[in-house]
C-alpha cells in the first residue's frame, strides 16, 4: 500500500508518502512561492527518491480545506488529475483535523485557530480523541471564547496574531511551539488510520469533490457589494 499526502491548504505546503505503513518521505515548504510552482516538482522529487511511479500509488490523501483558495484549488486539481489518471481514490480531510492531529490524545480538547485573514480565524474544536466537538466555521477572534468551556490547548496559525483574545481565558492552554501550529501532510495517514478510512475509486465522487472553502472568497464579497 502506497500512498501519497497533499497539504496546500496554507501559504505554506506539505506532501508526504507512506510505503507499506510506513513514512519514507515528508517535506514542508514555507518559501512565499506559489503552490503551482512547488507542488508538481516535489511530488516528482519525493516519487523519485522513494524508486516510486504514480501508477504505484493507492490512494491520495488531500487537505480539503478551509484555508487559501488559490492553494485548496491547486492541491486538489493536482490530486485529481493523478487520481483519475490510476483511478485511484482521493482522501478529502479537513484542514483543521490535520492540525489538531499533532496533540492527539493531549487529555484535553483541542481548539485550532487557523488565520484566515481579513481579521478572522477559521476555527473548529476536537476531543482529545478528535471527535469533532465544534465543526469547522469561519469567526471574528473575539467570538473563539465563546466556543470553550473546558480545559483546551489551542493550535495553530492563528494562536500567536490573535493571542490577545484568548490569553485570559483560564481554560485555554496557549501552545507554544511554532512547529506544533503547523498543517503537515503525514498528519493525513494518522487520520485515515484513527477513523479506519479504506475508500475505493469512486469516479462520480472524486468529480464531484470540491474544496471546502467555508466562506465567499473576497472577489465575491466585491461582486456583490457592486
């Protein structure tokens, strides 16, 4: 079983392969490039080093958003040309979980605040286990409090630019840890493996897959305030 992770879901981007239930390859790249630019050739890259083809791939794992439109676009549209060249099937996870996965099995619940610009955060809150609590939403920061009433750690891009709405909550646990904050494509495999995820090429589904965007994008917001 081989398969092949896709992160794209933030300016910055990760991939990842897992060869027989095991990790042989994982990059993350924060170089204010864009996705169209890196994320053909590091797919190529880690194929290459790994002595692996497309046509060897079972499965594609794709962070399905929220987060920035143009990169939900590409990671996915990379994902499905792949998929459907191998008929393979495509692994939509949310953006969130992949970052509430570093502090699994943490003891507590897990709010991610990921920056979504224009002075909002996309949110959502997992157990511990990550059980969805608070499904993914898009909120001003002064809002986050309202979703926690419980001891919770709180991950993610978001943390630190917004850190003043929530420090003084006595139930939130401010992580820290800069890597922590961060969506990494080998986070996807843990998913699949917690929540027993096993599809098969569905073609009608994979078509039909569509980034998870939550909110307008600000052209439209324009559109419609014209």
């Amino acid at each position: 079983m081989i398969s092949l992770a896709i992160d794209t879901s933030n300016s910055s981007g990760s991939i990842a392969l897992m060869k027989n239930r095991e990790l042989v390859f994982s990059s993350f790249f924060n170089i204010k490039i864009t996705h169209s630019e890196t994320l053909m050739p590091e797919i190529d890259r880690a194929l290459s080093l790994c002595n692996v083809d497309t046509s060897d791939l079972d499965a594609i794992l794709i962070a399905i958003g929220p987060g920035s439109f143009t990169g939900l676009r590409i990671g996915l549209a990379t994902a499905k040309g792949i998929s459907f060249a191998h008929k393979l099937p495509l692994i939509p996870i949310s953006s969130l979980k992949i970052v509430a996965m570093n502090y699994y099995k943490c003891g507590k619940d897990i709010l991610v605040m990921q920056d979504a610009k224009m002075k909002e955060v996309y949110l959502a809150v997992y157990s511990s286990n990550l059980d969805e609590i608070v499904a993914p939403c898009c909120i001003s920061p002064d809002d986050v409090v309202k979703f926690i009433e419980k001891p919770t750690i709180a991950v993610g891009t978001g943390v630190n630019p917004y850190r003043k709405f929530i420090s003084d909550n006595p139930n939130i646990e401010i992580n820290d840890l800069e890597d922590k904050n961060l969506a990494k494509a080998e986070s996807m495999f843990s998913v699949t493996q917690i929540e027993n995820i096993h599809p098969s090429f569905d073609f009608d589904f994979n078509s039909q897959l569509e980034p998870y965007y939550i909110r307008k994008s600000q052209a439209e917001v324009n559109r419609t305030q014209s």
